[in-house]
C-alpha cells in the first residue's frame, strides 16, 4: 500500500525538479487552456505497473486531467 502522504511528497518534489516555473519550449509553442488527448501503448511485453502513482501525478499537475486506464496493475502486456 501506498504512503499518500509520502508519495505526494516525492511528486512535489520531482515537479520542482522537472517542470519549476514551467518548460520554456511549451510556454512558446501551446497556447495557454489547449487540449490534448494521449494514448499510452507498449512497444515490447511487461507487466502494468504504476497506475495509482500516475493518477496522483496528474491530480498533482492539474486536477482537470483524468486516466481512464484500460487495464490494472499486474495485467501482463503483449505487443
């Protein structure tokens, strides 16, 4: 099980890392309120990992953004 409190504390601290006061390259070429929509597809065979430290990572960045996962933790995945 997840420790909310620490993962949030870890994302904190990578987004700071990462993003501080936004990425200069998306600042100049996306218009502020723009849209998107992404897929996530696996190239080679794994195993589904990592969806509830994903879904926290968006609440963190924008808590409009949702996931709609097609699958859970520890489906296998096949090309």
């Amino acid at each position: 099980m997840l420790d909310q409190n620490k993962l949030k504390e870890v994302i904190d601290r990578a987004l700071v890392e990462d993003v501080a006061d936004g990425d200069i390259t998306t600042l100049w070429t996306v218009r502020e309120g723009a849209q998107a929509h992404a897929e996530m597809i696996a190239r080679a065979p794994g195993v589904v990992a990592g969806l509830d430290v994903a879904r926290a990572v968006f609440e963190a960045v924008d808590s409009g953004i949702t996931l709609e996962a097609r699958v859970q933790d520890g489906d296998p995945v096949v090309e």
